[in-house]
C-alpha cells in the first residue's frame, strides 16, 4: 500500500498527491495492532473503507448544519482512531466548512478513491 511520491513543494497540501504521500502513521498504527496476521489487517481496512465512504456519502448528502457536523466529526475521528493524519485534516476542514461545500466533499471523495488503490 505503500507508494513512494516525492512531496510537492509548490502544490495544494491537501491534493491527492500529498494525501498518498502522507500514509506514514496509519501504516505504522496497522503494522502496530495487525502485526503478521494479513485476515486482521484486511478485515480492518475493510471496516475502515466501509466507515469512511459512508460517512463521505453521509456528508455529501447533508444540507443542514446538524447533519454535516456530525458527519465531519464522524470523518475526523475515524482519521483519528487510525492515525491518519491528512483525513483528520479534511474532517476539521469540513467542520468549518459550510454544509453543502463542494470542495470539501471532492477533496474527501479524492481521499476515498485514492484509499481505495
């Protein structure tokens, strides 16, 4: 999972190159808890995927302040219970965002598909 990119100097530091780059700790966090057992490994990047996509769709579709708070802390703790340092940057982003922001809701939907390789 691991992909080797050089850091872009002059570049958004939340575009999809920098968000492949920065997967240092949640590997380090998966290597700590799964150790050699690939079923846990994969069973939990699994639950993570699944977690993570439907709180997107959840933020995605919420038009009231409600809903898109909730859904942006749910996105921001999951990146926090997995050391994921850039998606806890995209859940406080889209806590300050206001419902409904495109651009937060593209940025997370980048994160996702770029998890998903």
């Amino acid at each position: 999972m691991r992909v080797s990119v050089k850091p872009c100097l002059n570049c958004n530091p939340l575009s999809l190159r920098s968000m492949i780059y920065e997967t240092t700790d949640f590997d380090a966090n998966m290597a700590a808890v799964c150790g050699d057992d690939r079923l846990l490994r994969a069973e939990l990047l699994a639950g993570f995927r699944e977690s993570l996509t439907m709180q997107v769709d959840l933020l995605g579709r919420a038009r009231c302040d409600g809903n898109w708070q909730v859904a942006a802390s749910r996105i921001r703790g999951l990146g926090s219970s997995f050391h994921a340092a850039v998606l806890v940057k995209l859940g406080d982003e889209a806590l300050t965002s206001a419902p409904g922001d495109p651009v937060i809701v593209r940025k997370l939907r980048e994160f996702v598909t770029s998890f998903a390789q």
